[in-house]
C-alpha cells in the first residue's frame, strides 16, 4: 500500500484528466477515479471521484499525503459544469440503479439539490468558492503541503514536475484533453502505472469503502 498520496482535490472540469496524465508521464501510479480499497491503495496520485469530497478522509487514512488543487477561471468552470451535470443527473438522481454509491454521494455532497438551482449562477460559484475555501482551510489547519495551479498558466509543467515528479527535475508536457462535452480521454489511456478505478467494472459499496478507518476531521 502506497501511503504517501498526491491527492488532487479540484473539482470537476478544472483539468484533473490532464494532470493525471502527466503524472503517468513523470512516473507516478495514477488513479483518475478511485473505487475500490485496492484502487485508493495502489495509486500514488489520486483524482476526481471521490478524492475532491473526501480528501479529509483520505489524509487521516494516509497522514503523509499532500494536496494539489486546480482552479479555474468561474466563467470557464460554469459551462464546463453545467454541460457535465446535464450529462450526469438523470444517473445521479436515480433511486434505482444509475451511477454507484460512491459517485452519487459525492458529487451530491458537493453539489446539493444541484437539479433545484441548476440555473442559478450564483448557486454554483457558491458551490465552487465554499469547496476552494475548505481545502485551504483545510491544508492550513493541518500544515499540509498545498500546491494550488490552472491548468492554463504557463509554467504548470515545471510546477507539477517538481512537486510530484518523484525527484525529477525539469518540466513535463500537459496535454489539454476533455475539451467541450468530452470527459472520457482517460478511459482511452493506456499505460503500465494507470491503476484501474474498479474491479472489472465493479465497485465496492460506498459504505464499505467510507466506514472506519476514514475519519470524519
């Protein structure tokens, strides 16, 4: 078990599929999605699902984890958003079947009674500015290394190669994938440190997987 994690705790739409295909590219076990014990266990970096709503829980299970977060400019996340949850909600509200537990509770922890704002723009840059706040607030209060970038600046492939690449110096490219609707680029990936989020297709049950030891900080 790998217990020194790169959580990365952006949300989604703010360039998580990129990063993580660059942390591939620097040598780091990469999991985009996580949902099974053996996924969280395996992977070195950790994004997306469910590491942007419960990456307080993942510190306390890995104490030596550190955070880097993406943002992104509120006028370019919001269409970004709101396509990705149009796609998402008939799946997220479902009371039977649609996405798995872990996914569904997630993305409505972080975006409650999203379907009953959704066109309230002031809904989901609350949305978005309340999650920013809590994970600085979070890193200061336990003295966590935080390294905050977009994925646009110029100089995010030195920043990430420093912070995550493993010892290596120097910069690594940072492909912009999953442009307009596409949010699949990840599933076409191919490469021996990508750790696979489920167990042929399967998940574990979200309460099996968020029990203890997972703490509640």
């Amino acid at each position: 078990m790998n217990t020194a994690k790169i959580l990365v705790t952006g949300l989604p739409r703010t360039g998580t599929t990129s990063v993580c295909i660059a942390a591939l590219h620097l040598g780091v076990k990469t999991a985009h999605t996580a949902y099974t014990r053996e996924a969280l266990g395996q992977a070195q970096l950790l994004a997306d699902t469910p590491v942007f709503c419960d990456y307080k829980n993942l510190v306390s299970l890995y104490p030596s984890s550190k955070l880097l977060h993406l943002s992104r400019p509120f006028e370019l996340w919001l269409p970004s958003i709101k396509r990705l949850m149009t796609a998402m909600q008939n799946n997220l509200l479902s009371q039977r079947g649609g996405f798995n537990d872990t996914i569904k509770r997630c993305y409505l922890s972080v975006f409650p009674e999203f379907d009953k704002h959704f066109d309230s723009d002031n809904f989901w840059f609350d949305c978005y500015q309340r999650h920013q706040q809590q994970v600085y607030q979070f890193a200061q209060q336990h003295q966590l290394p935080l390294l905050d970038v977009t994925i646009d600046q110029a100089d995010i492939g030195s920043q990430l190669a420093a912070y995550i690449g493993n010892g290596k110096a120097g910069t690594v490219a940072v492909p912009h994938v999953n442009i307009g609707g596409k949010v699949t680029a990840w599933k076409w990936i191919s490469h021996p440190l990508k750790v696979e989020s489920t167990r042929a297709g399967k998940a574990d049950k979200d309460t099996l997987l968020y029990s203890e030891p997972f703490a509640n900080t």
